[in-house]
C-alpha cells in the first residue's frame, strides 16, 4: 500500500492533464509530463513574440498552439518572402486546417533558408525545445526586414518630398553653386593650353618622342630622365635630343603673319634650350637632395635598430652572467658535499670489512627495526595527542553544561534535538536520492529485454520492408502500363495518320512517292524506338544481375553475421555459467 500511495498519480506535481486531438479531431485529455526546459523555452517563447510586436500572445484565453501558429504566420508575413502558398491565419480554425496551415508553415521554412529543421507534429505537440529556435530566427529575420523596410520608405518619402519642396539653405546653396561655375568657367578658359608651335614632319616617330614633341607644342618641356641614387641619368639611351626636337618645330598659324608657319629663330631656339637645361639641372639637384635625405633616414633607422639590440644583447648577457656565476657557487658546494660523502662512504667501508658479516645484517636488522619503532611510537604518540584533545574538549563541554542553568540546559538539550532532526531529514533525503538511483539502474533494461527489443525492431523494419516492397511493385506495375499505354496511343495516332494520308497520296504519282517516303521514315522512326527501348531493356537486365549480386553477398554476410551472433551467445552463457560457479565456489 505505501508504494501505491507513493505513486499515485495524484500527488505527482510535475505531472499536468493537456488538451490533444485524436485522428477524428475530437479533443482529448491525456497526461503531460511537465518539463522545467519546455516550459522555460515556452516562457520565452511568447516573450519574444510579444517583444516583436505580435501581441495575440498576451491573451490567456488562447491556446498555446494557436499564439505558436500565430505567431509564425505572422513573422513570414512581416519577412515579405514570396511564397506559393497561403498562410491565411484566424481564429476558429478547424483541426484540419491548423494540420494544414502548420505543414504549408513547415513547406515555406526550408525555402526561407531556415538553418533549423522542424516537423509538424513538433508543433502540433507544443515541443518548445524544437520551436523555440525557430521562432527566434523567424523574430530576427522579421526584425531586420521591418527596420530595411522602415529605411526604405524613409527614403522614398525624403526623395518625393525633394522633388515638389526644397529647403531655404538648399535653394542658398544651389544659388551659390551657379554663381561659382561661372567663375569656374572664366579660369578654365584663361588655363586652357594654348599651342604655341607645331611639327613641321609627321614622319613615324616612336611614343617617347611624340610625348616629348607633344609638350613642347603646347609651351611644355621635354620629360626628364629618371635619376639614380647618385643624381646620375639611369638610361642615357632615353635622354631626349632637345636640338632634334628643336628642328621639327615651327610657330603656329596663329603667330605667323605669313601664310606658311614659319621655323624658329636662334633667340627662341636658345632660349627654349636654356630653360631646358635650367629645368633639368633643378631636377638632378631636388633629385640628389631627395636621395641624400633618404639614404640619411636609413642610416638612422639602421643606427637607431642596432642600439636597441645592442642594449637588449647587453642586458640578456648581464643575465646570462648572474646565472652563470650563482651554477658556479651551486656547483662548488655540492662537490664540497660529494667530497665529504666519498670520505665518509670511503671510511665506512674500512669499517664494514673489518667487521663480521653476520654481526653486521644483525646490526642493519636491528636499526630497519629501530627506525620502525621509531616511527610507530611517534604515530602513536600523535594518534594520542589527538585523542587526548578530544577528550579534553567533550570534558570542557560537559563541564561548561553542569555549570549551565537548567533553563540554559533545556535549551541546549532542545538545539541537539533539532541539530539530530535535520540530520535525520538529510539522511532521509540522501536515501530518497539513492532509491531514486536504484529505480533508475533498475529501469536500465537488461540483456533479455534488449534481444526483446531487438526482435521487435526486427518484425517492424521486416513488416516496413514488405510494405515498401509491395507498394514499390506497385508503382513500378503502373509505369509499365502508362509506358503500354502510351506507346499504343502512338501506334493508334500513327496508324490513324496512315489512313488518313493514304487516300491522298494515292491520288498522283507524286503524292504516292511522297507517301512512301513518309512512311519509310516512320518505319526507320519505329527501328530507332525500338532499339532505344532494346537498348533500356539490357541495361534493366544488366543491372537487375548487378543487384542479385550484391544481394547474394549480402545474404551470405548476413548468415555469417548470424553465426557469429549464435556464437557469441554461446560463449556469453559460457561465461555466465563460469561466473556463477566462481562465486558459489567462493562461498
């Protein structure tokens, strides 16, 4: 009876009654196991939903499936994914439409590219655990879309309201703007180039001296060589030829008053020859200077690099030579004490062989014995001191009690009761902790009850396995006949096509050889066909005997995995037997 009344179902407090449909769509109340995991995801489950701004799950008169389904409907929605289904979601839904809407909600996941995998009866069955994910990255998702969203209107409102209203500082700055580009213009004018001279030969030139006769048309100089770290001009192949380059050009148009373009004077020549030259010694000078200052920084960063590691080499070697000289004292004492441990070594061996052996193992037996003593008669006197503190300290506490008021004593007496009732509540809740263990080690099934399952899972996959089987017949019976079916329905249409198309080609000759070549070719049409399906008939066969195969040696696997299954069964109960005669010939 005590067993009975401890499990009972009506004292069990994590055990609560739930509302489930059957298979008709009647409600039914059964037993739910309450979870603290499932109902803390279910907590934050509605938070969550409430937080996002869908707030049908404040409401305590609807069901949790309904504030579930709600709710997921809604963040779809609010996500403006384009799906091909309806997920129209209101109250007073039919079973069969909330099965409906929840397998369309778990359709559409997948194609959300939901990184978490849910089934519909886990919603159906109000698993948290599995729903709880998935609502948060649906509430995440439908967040950040709502806030891309809100981003986007923005600035589609702030572009419609530029285009019919501007601001005072705008209309300020627009103005501004047309004033400068009038000023802008004028100076653009004033520096646009201006060509001075032109070449009097086009002849082919290479792209090095066109750059160069390029920039002295319009008032330029000749590019200059680069330099090397000495100043000095790198390639002095590609210095140009400015007297070459003088030669072929002439003044424009514009500045001759002739009608042909006149050459240069010596004046201009020279002239464009000295500042060539001025141009070019300033940039070997800024050059070498540029050079000198960089190959100064080096010097310094180098010098600057091997100070530091200088400075670090110094110190690691101040280091090294402290530890040195502190292993050199170490090494000192300890051949000091090699040395005096060699003489002492040295000197009990004199001793030793003057000695009588036996007399000696006595002496050495009597001082292991000694030492022995030694150390047992300090445990001992330890162990003592121990004991004596203790009684020491139960003689002062009965002391300091007798010397207690009876009132005090009462008191006292009364806390040991309660100490002693608290001591007993824990032993009884560390023996309820270990029943509880021993149910669930009893609760672990055992060798038969696995080979119990076993069978069990063996019947249901064999019954699984013919179910498939039968049903794969099936659909392979159906292709066969909508392949016959089809090929007759070709047949019929093209024996209906010969029919109708003989009358006329019949006619003439010329509808006759037409007719004829027709049908030779549905004839050669035909051949093909049924070759092609010759062809799909081998490989079937070919791959049918491929599968006997691998069948066959899956079946002889299996029967070797059933021989060394009876086998190990065999040598289990051999050891069983010899374990049982182990003990009983123990006792």
């Amino acid at each position: 009876m005590a067993n009975k009344e401890i499990f009972s179902k009506h004292i069990k407090s994590n055990v609560k009654l739930a509302t489930r449909y059957d298979a008709e769509g009647r409600e039914v109340q059964v037993e739910r196991r309450e979870d603290t995991d499932a109902t803390a995801k279910e907590k934050e489950t509605f938070e969550l939903l409430i937080n996002a701004g869908y707030y049908r799950a404040c409401i305590k008169g609807l069901s949790a499936f309904d504030k579930v389904v709600g709710g997921m409907t809604w963040c779809i929605e609010c996500c403006d994914y384009d799906v091909d289904v309806d997920l129209l979601f209101h109250e007073n839904l039919t079973i069969g439409q909330k099965i409906s809407l929840v397998e369309k909600i778990v359709a559409v996941l997948p194609q959300m590219k939901c990184p978490f995998r849910i089934e519909p009866h886990q919603i159906q069955g109000l698993e948290f655990l599995s729903i709880h994910p998935v609502i948060q990255w649906l509430v995440k998702k439908s967040v950040e879309n709502r806030a891309e969203r809100n981003m986007r209107l923005k600035k589609f409102a702030i572009g419609q309201f530029h285009n019919d209203y501007q601001y005072k500082s705008d209309k300020q700055n627009l103005e501004k703007i047309r004033r400068a580009s009038v000023h802008i213009k004028k100076i653009q004018e004033i520096y646009n180039p201006v060509r001075q001279y032109q070449r009097k030969d086009t002849s082919e030139e290479d792209v090095r001296t066109k750059v160069h006769l390029t920039l002295l048309e319009y008032g330029g100089l000749p590019l200059v060589p680069s330099l090397d770290a000495e100043g000095q001009n790198k390639d002095k192949e590609t210095e140009p030829d400015i007297e070459k380059l003088l030669n072929n050009l002439v003044l424009t148009k514009e500045d001759s008053t002739v009608g042909s373009p006149q050459k240069l004077d010596h004046a201009t020549r020279t002239a464009l020859r000295k500042h060539y030259q001025e141009f070019k010694h300033e940039m070997e000078t800024d050059a070498k200077e540029l050079t000198e200052q960089n190959q100064i920084k080096a010097l310094e960063t180098t010098k600057h690099n091997l100070q530091s590691k200088l400075e670090r080499n110094q110190k690691d070697a101040k280091e090294v030579l402290e530890l040195l000289e502190k292993e050199r004292e170490q090494l000192a004492k300890e051949n000091a004490q090699k040395e005096e441990m060699e003489k002492q070594i040295e000197e009990f061996k004199k001793i030793e062989q003057t000695v009588d052996k036996g007399l000696l193992d006595k002496v050495q037996s009597l001082l292991k014995q000694h030492d022995d003593l030694k150390k047992e008669e300090s445990e001992f006197k330890e162990h003592c001191r121990k004991d004596l503190a203790a009684l020491q300290e139960q003689i002062d506490e009965l002391e300091a009690f007798n010397a207690q008021d009876p009132k005090e004593r009462e008191q006292a007496v009364a806390k040991e009761k309660e100490r002693i009732q608290i001591l007993k509540l824990q032993l009884a809740k560390r023996n309820r902790g270990i029943l509880a263990i021993q149910r669930q080690l009893d609760n672990t099934p055992d060798r038969t009850e696995l080979a119990q399952y076993q069978r069990r899972f063996h019947e249901l996959y064999n019954e699984m396995s013919a179910k498939h089987l039968e049903t794969k017949q099936y659909y392979t019976l159906f292709n066969t006949l909508n392949d016959q079916k089809r090929y007759m329905e070709k047949e019929l249409s093209l024996l209906n096509s010969i029919c109708e198309t003989f009358n006329e080609g019949m006619m003439t000759q010329h509808g006759r050889e037409e007719f004829i070549q027709q049908f030779e070719q549905i004839v050669h049409g035909v051949k093909q066909t049924e070759l092609k399906v010759k062809h799909k008939l081998m490989e079937e066969k070919k791959r049918r005997d491929a599968l006997n195969e691998e069948l066959q040696g899956l079946l002889e696997l299996q029967r070797q995995y059933a021989a060394a299954v009876k086998q190990l069964t065999i040598e289990c109960q051999k050891c069983e037997e010899l374990q049982q005669q182990l003990k009983s010939g123990r006792k």
